[in-house]
C-alpha cells in the first residue's frame, strides 16, 4: 500500500489505518481473519484505545495477533478518558494506562501513543514528564494528539519536546467543516465561522499528519452518509464517480480524503474484511480536481 511519513517521525505508515474500536464484535476467529486479512493487504497500522470495548479491543487484538512478528505491525492507542470521571492528562494516570495498553496488546513497546480528545485540566508539564519516561524506557516511540485545536497543541509543545506526529480529528465528506472553512475566508455566513482555530493548516505548516476518524459518518456518530436517502445528491454524485473508476462507494469516500495534499492517513471502523478491500483500494485511486469538487459540492458545500 502506498506510504506517508507519520508526521516528523521518519515512521512509515500506510495511508489507510485499520481503527479496532469494533473488535469486540467479532469472535475469535473473526478477529483472526480480520487482522490476518488487514496484513495481506498491507494494511499493518492498528489503531486502538484503552477506552475501545473497556480495554477488551485491545485483548482480542493481541489474541488474534499471535504469532505475527511485531515489527511486522504498527501499533497506535490512546489514553486520557476515564470512564466515570471524564478527562485525565496526569502523569500518573498516562503512565498506568500506557502500562495497562501493553499489558493487553501483549507488546513491549507502543509505536505511537495519542492523547484522546483534550483535558479542561491538563497540565502540560505533567505530560511532558510522562512522555519523556515512557520515550526514556521504550514503552512510547511516538506520541499524538486527538481533536486538538492548534492552541492546545501549541501549550502543549511549550513543554513537551518530543514532535507531535499525528492529530486525529472528525473528518468526512458529509463532515468536512476543516475544509470547507478556508473557502469562504471573509464571508458573512455560517459557513464562513472558524470552529476549529484553523487547525488543517495548523498540522499542515507544522507537519502534524491529520487522521480523520468516522470517514464515513455525517455527523457525531449520526450514521453513514453512503446510501443513505437523507443525502441523494450526494450518493449520485459519489455512485457517479465510483463507477467511472469501477470501484465501490465506500472506495471514493475514502479516495476523497487522501487527493486532499494534506496526506492525512484515514481510519477505518469496519470489521468486514470485504468492506475493509474496498478502504485500502482507495490508496489506488486519484480523483481528478473536477471529480473532488463535485462531490464537495454535492455534499451542500456551496463554492462563493
């Protein structure tokens, strides 16, 4: 599968991740095949969280991992939310839940290690000194972010000297305001409002790779946008252009994000290994700058 640099950090990653936050929905031998699959296909970097199925996500993947050299995976989790309380950037609670994460990924070391959405009572000294243990013992090579603006990310680097490599943020076709935005610099509309401080170009200037989550949800886990009637301007459009390079939907969805020169690196959700062929096809296929506008305009984004 094609290659990006994640980030500064000299790591190559395929430009589609394989996000196992659905894990514990399939047995054992589903699992199995699934990670087995997402390997042939050269789909080798696994996003996960602490958080996903309560740890168990975690477990099963390391389960159905058995066996696979681990230099042969790329292996990314989170940390920061505690179930019952909220957000927690500690030091002490990053360290136990990175010991926690290894513990059940059954790994001696984590590839890249993300801070899961933002902490209203973050302490950025507190997570400084949390990623220079893990980086000093070898339990984190890398670390992230996840939703951050560009201003929590820049206290954050007032402290912490190791490169953010990734920032995974919402993003699809039918949730494209990060895009959408910087059309309409100046204008007097909704559409126009800066909600995020501008954060695309924030990670583009500061090669932070953006990792778009949910690529195929029109809202906060509002359902999938493909097929659905509430959007048929936008499935015509898609249907369009999927049979005009004689792939699926699914495979233009995804292909949307990576012809966007930000080189941001998706993250699936699926557990179908069928629909999981189509994601990775889509690192196959360049939409022409006329196809992406059209479907940008498709999705209701009216060009000024």
């Amino acid at each position: 599968m094609k290659q990006i640099e994640l980030g500064k950090t000299g790591l190559s990653v395929p430009v589609v991740a394989v996000g196992c936050m659905r894990m514990t929905g399939l047995d054992r031998k589903g699992a199995e095949r699934f990670v087995r699959a997402s390997l042939d296909l050269g789909a080798n970097f696994f996003d996960h969280a602490d958080i996903y199925g309560g740890g168990k996500c975690e477990e099963m993947f390391a389960d159905a991992a058995a066996g696979v050299p681990r230099g042969d995976m790329i292996l990314q989790t989170k940390c920061g939310i505690r179930k019952g309380v909220g957000f927690d950037f500690s030091k002490a609670h990053i360290l136990q839940s990175v010991d926690g994460s290894l513990k059940r990924l059954k790994t001696e070391y984590i590839d890249v290690l993300l801070l899961h959405r933002p902490d209203a009572l973050v302490e950025p000294e507190e997570v400084a000194e949390a990623f220079d243990a893990l980086q000093k013992s070898g339990k984190v090579r890398h670390f992230g972010v996840s939703n951050q603006s560009p201003l929590q990310m820049q206290l954050l680097k007032k402290f912490v000297k190791q490169p953010i490599a990734a920032n995974q943020l919402q993003l699809s076709i039918a949730h494209a305001y990060m895009i959408s935005r910087g059309t309409r610099v100046n204008m007097a509309d909704d559409a126009a409002l800066d909600r995020d401080g501008g954060v695309l170009d924030f990670c583009r200037l500061n090669d932070i790779t953006v990792q778009p989550w949910s690529p195929f949800q029109a809202g906060f886990f509002g359902g999938v946008f493909l097929d659905n009637p509430k959007f048929p301007e936008l499935n015509a459009k898609i249907n369009e252009v999927a049979a005009a390079h004689k792939v699926s939907n699914t495979t233009i969805a995804i292909a949307w994000l990576l012809r966007h020169p930000a080189k941001m690196q998706p993250v699936t959700g699926t557990m179908n290994v069928e629909r999981l062929k189509d994601c990775v096809k889509a690192a196959e296929v360049v939409l022409s700058r006329e196809e992406w506008y059209q479907i940008f305009a498709a999705a209701g984004n009216n060009l000024p």
